[in-house]
C-alpha cells in the first residue's frame, strides 16, 4: 500500500495491484492479468510489442532512479516476473523490498557510487564521498564513552571484525565518565573509511583494480570490518543499481543510472566540493 504512493506506483505508465490483506505470514493480492514482462521480451509476438516494451521498462528504470534520488525510496527488486504489461504499461505486484533513507545518505551513497566508477573518480571524487560518508555513517562503539581513544582504535579494527561480541565486550571495559569528543570520533571514521577505500581498489593479482561494482561492495564490507557502519540502504542500492544496469545490458536499453546521478549530484554539489574537484582533476 505504502509502495502505491512512491513517484513508481503514481506514474502514468505503471500501477500497483491492490494489497486485500497483509500480515506476518500472508499476503495476499489482487490478481494482475497478462504476460509477465519477462516472458514479454523472451518471446515478443511482435517486433512492435518488443520495442514498446522495451521503451516502458527503460522509463521504469527511470521511475525507479528518480525514486530514490529525490525521495530516498530504494526499489531493491525490480525482478520483471514481478510485472505485467497491459496496454497502458506495467501492471506491479509482489512490490514488498523498498525502503527509505534520508537525503544526507542518499547523497553519501551517489558520491561513493561515483567516486569507484572509474580510476579517475577515485581520485577525484574520494574526498567528497568520504566526508559525506563521515557525516552519516557511525562507529559501532560510537555510544559508548572511553578516555582512551586509542583502546578505540584498538579494537575497532579489520583483526576484531570477525570478533564482534569480543570487541563490544572489550570496548566496554573501557567505558568510563569521559566520552570521546566528536572531533576524535570524525577523525576516527575518516581514518577507517580511508583504509577501506583503499583496500577496496586494491589492484588483483594481474595489477587491475576491480570494476565498479565489486570496488562499491568491497569498501562496503572493508568499512563495517573496521567497525564503520554504513548508512541504511548501502546494500540495496547496490541490489537495485546492479538490476537496472542488467537488464539494460541483457535488452540493450537506454542507459539512465549515470545520467540521473550525475545531474543529482551536479544540483546539489556546493562550492566547497566544486573547487576539491577542480583541484583533483587539474592540479
């Protein structure tokens, strides 16, 4: 029901099938007639019907994007047996994995996104996306007070990842009266989202960094070893981005993720970040 309100469930092209009762353990839904999407574009009856559909599944991947960047809705499973077309457009249903995250994480997310795309956005792009990151993600002991800000550091480390109940059970320990200050704890999460970037697009064996993708989920996994948590959604997006470029790849669509991301960030870039940029590239 929530999901029938999103810019997805209110476009002309698409409309969400009507929830008759939900609950723990059941869902049930009203019937959506026709051929799926999938089985639409596997076997067209036409050459017409394939290119139309493939014109309204290129705008829901629009739909979709521009869901998540102008209201935070992450649609994480765009899978086309979950959609059936009409004559007015898709029919979607089994609609229950989206979530919601705010604007500050939705940019942290394009910036990183961004900055592993290519060699040369990850130079010139990693200082923007880490301080958007350091301003939303959170130390796993960031609630907890300590005097020692190196016993912190200590245990908030990739050695202990694989030891959370040790790490909590040690860091508390050193819990006292004297709370580390935020300025230690900015300095901490830049120090951690650093070292996972930098593990992230480590070169393999054969000297070639890792494509796109695999660096985002790499710095996402290297970041919460060192005890760095993510903000909402780090995954998801991942799962709805990796969709979309797949299907335009598997039907040879319209590219729409780049483009929505560059001219989302372009809009909300500041002055300060321009001029990082600038100096990256040029200087």
């Amino acid at each position: 029901r929530d999901f029938a309100k999103t810019p997805i469930g209110t476009h002309a092209l698409f409309r969400v099938v009507e929830v008759k009762h939900h609950s723990p353990r059941c869902l049930v839904e009203e019937i959506a007639r026709g051929r799926s999407v999938a089985s639409v574009l596997s076997e067209p009856r036409s050459k017409d019907e394939m290119e139309r559909t493939k014109e309204i599944l290129t705008e829901y991947h629009r739909a979709v994007f521009s869901a998540f960047v102008n209201d935070g809705i992450i649609h994480s499973d765009i899978h086309l047996g979950n959609a059936v077309k009409t004559d007015k457009g898709f029919v979607l249903f089994d609609v229950g994995q989206f979530e919601r995250i705010g604007l500050p994480d939705t940019k942290a997310l394009l910036w990183t996104l961004s900055a592993v795309s290519s060699e040369e956005t990850m130079k010139i792009l990693r200082n923007v996306a880490i301080a958007h990151l350091t301003s939303v993600c959170s130390l796993a002991s960031s609630l907890l007070d300590t005097d020692d800000d190196d016993t912190l550091n200590a245990y908030v480390t990739a050695d202990n990842a694989d030891k959370p109940e040790l790490m909590t059970k040690r860091l508390k320990r050193a819990t006292t009266r004297h709370p580390l200050d935020e300025s230690k704890i900015k300095k901490i999460k830049e120090e951690k989202l650093n070292e996972a970037f930098e593990e992230a697009i480590k070169p393999n064996k054969e000297g070639q960094i890792p494509e796109p993708k695999i660096c985002y989920i790499l710095f996402l996994r290297a970041a919460e070893k060192r005890g760095v948590e993510m903000p909402k959604g780090a995954f998801a997006v991942a799962k709805m981005i990796d969709c979309i470029l797949s299907q335009q790849d598997q039907y040879l669509l319209y590219p729409v993720v780049d483009g929505c991301i560059e001219t989302f960030l372009r809009q909300n870039m500041t002055w300060r970040e321009t001029a990082d940029i600038l100096k990256k590239k040029f200087f």
